[in-house]
C-alpha cells in the first residue's frame, strides 16, 4: 500500500473551476491510487514540513476517504471542515507553500509536493498519473488522467509599445526595460504560455509553460512582456530586443496561426506607441503610457495617504472577527476630511498592481475618519470579511502597495525587510518616512509614543559554503538545522528538515536567501 498513493493535481486559487457539493468554488488537492483500495482516514495532510500531524483525516466517512485502484479523490482544501471529511482545516497558500500526505503514524511522509505560486484557475499537476514531474494545466483535470490539453487559440491584440523606457516602469528586478502589452478582451483568462511572438528575420520567442503567473491574461484585462533579451529573469521576458526606430510584432497561436500583427513607430524616452482605444485600429504616441491598464484610463488622483503600519507574523497578538491570529496591514488617513477606501486596490505584487479591490459593498465600513486608521487582514479569506485580501504578507519581505480606484496611480508604497513574529513594522510616528520595529503593536491607533527597539532574536552563528553555487552542487552547512530557500520573491523554491548539506535546486540565475527556524538568513547567489 506505502507509494500507492500520489499527490496527484493541486488547484490553489480556484474561481471559476470545479465546485464542491456546497456549489464553493475552493481550492483542491487530488489524489491518484495505483495500488490496491486504499482509505485516507487517519492519515495527515499539512503546509507545514514543521508540523506534520496538522490535520488528520476523519475515520468517519468510508465513503469520501477510501480511493479504488486506478482512481482519484479530491479533497477541498477551504478550512472548513464543517462541511465533511473531505474538507481539510486549513487552505493553500497561492503564491507557493509545501503540501505533504503522512501516514497515520504521524512521521512517514507518503507523499510531498513544494508547489511554486499559482495562477487561479490554472492547476499543477503530474505530467501523467503519479509521474516524477509537474506541470501546469491550463485546463484542469480533477478526477480525470493527467495530461496537458491546449486550449484554442484566443482573440488578442498587441495594445502598447515603448522601446526606450528611461525611467517610467522597473520590471521585477528593478530594470527599466523595453516592453510591450497583450490586451485580452475576453470574458475568460487566457494564458499565453507556448504563443510565439516574431520580429521577422528568424528573430521569434515562444513564450514558456513554467510560471503562468506571468504569462496568464484575467478577463478584459493586461498584461506587459519585457524585451530585454533576458528570458532568466522571468517567463515574461522575451530573449530580442525591439527596434527603436520602429517595426512590428506579430503573434501566432501554438498552432502557428495568426493572432494579431501590430506595427509601432519610433517614440522619445518615456513614450508609448499603441491603440488609441484597446484593440482598435488608430494608434497615437502616448506621452503617459498606461502599462497593464486601458489606454484610455482615466487618472484619479488620491488624497495624501499612508500605509502606517504592518504586521506579518501575527502568533499571538492581534485577533480578526473570526478570532484567528492573522497578517494585516493598517492605512492611516492624515486628512481633516473623511476618505472612503471603497474601490481602491492594494497588492504585494508590483506586477499584479490590481490583486486586491477594498469592495464597494460596505461604504460605511471603507471610510477612514479625519486623523483615523484603517484595517486590513492580508489572510486569503475574503469569505470572514469585507476588509480580508486576496493575498498574505511575506515575512521575508515584500512590496506592499496602495493604489487609486485607477489601478494605476500609487496612493502609498513600501517595500519592508524581513519581519518577526508578533512584532510589527511601521512608521516610527504616524505618517512620517521613518519605519521601525514596534514590540507594542497599534492596530487602528496611533504609532505615537508606542515602545519602539530594535528587537533581539536569537541567531545561528551560519555559514554556507560553497557560495555562490550552481545547480545540482552540494552546498554545505554549518550546523544541522531546518532550513527554507526563497526566491526575491519570496516563494519557496527548496527547504530540509535537520540537514547539514542540500542539492542546490535547478533555478534561474539570482540571489536567494537561505533561512532557518532560528531566524538566521543567509544570501546565496546561484548561476548557471
């Protein structure tokens, strides 16, 4: 029976997909049997490689936990177990988290996936049943054999241009690059992963099938490609350059027909060339380019707002209305008039700048007093509450932003470092540029004259050795620990429990950071 059972297939971000039986579109795991029967019950499942008894599966219903041979069985992973013994009390993580199946003895992992972030509606899977290598699925396959399926070629248009971009947008590494727009005017998300765009004379680029969450285009929406030549920075960088003195673009479907051609003119630095409305067929230089929005947005200009105040490992010392200890993060209004938070967006993500819209449904809730505080729980659980996000905070560090009901104009931004456990990070006094650590945290109050130090964790004496490292090296430790590596994005990428050495892990070139439960953070640039 032991190896019969596969983590087979995940979805961490589930809106338009599958539902359970209560018609909720949550996430889900499924699992492949190619032994004999074999029933769940008692086994664990958990995101936590530090705690592997985290949730065990209930000895209270045969018939939603035993799996036959040859076949599948989903579970809905939503925190809601409530609603049966296929429902697992507690959720994925979307940008990325480990999932792991124990046996009942609480110690032997039977299976274990470290998924990297996730696109919604987009799945990550074996490439075949209980194969060694995963895949995203652009069309999900619960309860079904694994296999990739292409989806039909879509309607989109090549919407903007700029091919001398001065100073007007970074990219994920804080480059200012060329880049053009995909514009998709359909109701339904198309990801452009194995599309192929050409400059004409043998200068092509498909685009990858690794990181959808580049590539992916949500309904009536944008998204922008980077032409650096540096296809190691990310799934949405192209390997050519464009012509600045101008030419064309053309997009082909995987099959290898037509898309869309788009020709663009040449434009000073900080200029785009595009449609004049998306899609359409005037185009006019753009002296404020719009990129990922319409390019007939309208600008809306906020009043001066702060985000005042953050909390990222929240262990013991803030409760939300469902009396869970979550991330939040607080915006303070310094106005002497009231603002209303309804329709503005807030993300962690600079290349997905509208992740989040605070709703329009609650205008009594949004608005933030003269001089008052505003709070926000950053815990994916938009079903506990108007003011909970769509995301959760890194305690890495991350980019948190502020933005207008227009997407596009930034309200308030900052990028904070790496955070602690019940200890918050925020503006030494209301509003101002100053960011310290506060040990008495002050949700929805004042910053002034709270107990501001530099806390003291205790730290590892560590040391990594051979650094920087290449892919399938041994990198050594110093001491035995449990250790995570991260991205600059904050995804796990590799982690161990009680080891001294690892197999640095096939990744693109960069800088990663190596972390242990005791709180020591390492650098470790890896290239190729």
């Amino acid at each position: 029976m032991f190896g019969a059972i596969f983590i087979n297939e995940i979805v961490a971000s589930n809106n338009t997909g599958i539902q359970d039986d209560f018609f909720q579109s949550n996430d889900w795991v499924e699992f492949y049997n190619n032994g004999g029967i074999v029933n769940l019950a008692g086994y664990y499942l958990t995101d936590n490689p530090q705690n592997l008894t985290k949730w065990q599966i209930p000895a209270t219903n045969g018939g939603l936990t035993t799996i036959l041979p040859n076949s599948y069985q989903i579970f809905w992973l939503d925190n809601d177990i409530d609603q049966g013994e296929d429902h697992v009390g507690f959720t994925l993580s979307r940008d990325g988290e480990s999932l792991i199946l124990v046996m009942p003895d609480g110690l032997t992992i039977v299976d274990h996936i470290d998924f990297p972030a996730q696109q919604t509606d987009i799945s990550y899977g074996r490439s075949c049943d209980g194969c060694p290598d995963w895949i995203f699925f652009d069309i999900p396959t619960p309860d079904a054999t694994n296999g990739y399926i292409q989806p039909e070629n879509a309607l989109l248009f090549i919407n903007e241009v700029m091919t001398v971009n001065g100073s007007y947008i970074d990219d994920n590494f804080g480059e200012y690059d060329q880049w053009f727009e995909i514009f998709n005017p359909n109701d339904f998300q198309v990801n452009l992963a194995n599309y192929t765009f050409d400059l004409g004379g043998g200068i092509s680029w498909q685009v990858p099938n690794n990181d959808p969450t580049s590539t992916a285009i949500p309904a009536n929406s944008f998204q922008i490609f980077w032409t650096d030549g540096q296809v190691d920075q990310g799934t949405n960088h192209a390997n050519f350059s464009l012509p600045i003195e101008g030419g064309s673009i053309i997009l082909s479907g995987p099959d290898g027909a037509n898309i869309d051609t788009y020709i663009y003119e040449a434009a000073t630095t900080n200029n785009s060339w595009g449609r004049f409305q998306d899609g359409g067929l005037v185009s006019i230089n753009f002296g404020s380019p719009t990129p990922r929005f319409s390019n007939q947005l309208v600008f809306v200009i906020p009043p001066e707002l702060y985000i005042n105040e953050i909390m990222c490992q929240n262990v013991g010392d803030t409760l939300d209305t469902s009396n869970d200890y979550e991330d939040w993060i607080e915006i303070y209004n310094p106005n002497l008039i009231p603002v209303d938070l309804a329709g503005y967006w807030l993300s962690d993500n600079p290349a997905n700048p509208m992740k989040w819209m605070v709703p329009t449904t609650h205008p009594d809730s949004s608005i933030i007093p003269p001089g008052g505080f505003l709070l926000f729980f950053a815990d994916e659980q938009q079903g506990q509450g108007w003011n909970h996000t769509s995301f959760r905070l890194n305690n890495q560090g991350e980019t948190i932003t502020l933005r207008s009901p227009d997407g596009f104009t930034i309200a308030d931004q900052i990028a904070y470092p790496e955070q602690f456990a019940d200890t918050s990070y925020g503006r030494f006094t209301d509003g101002s540029p100053q960011w310290v650590y506060f040990l008495e945290t002050t949700p929805e109050y004042s910053n002034n004259g709270a107990t501001v130090e530099t806390p003291t964790f205790e730290k590892d004496d560590l040391l990594v050795f051979p650094n920087p490292a290449t892919a399938g090296m041994r990198v050594n430790l110093s001491l035995q620990t449990n250790w995570m590596l991260f991205d600059a994005r904050g995804n796990i990428v590799a982690n161990g429990l009680k080891s001294s050495s690892f197999t640095c892990p096939n990744v693109a070139y960069g800088m990663y950071f190596l972390q242990t439960d005791h709180f020591s953070t390492v650098k470790l640039l890896i290239h190729n």
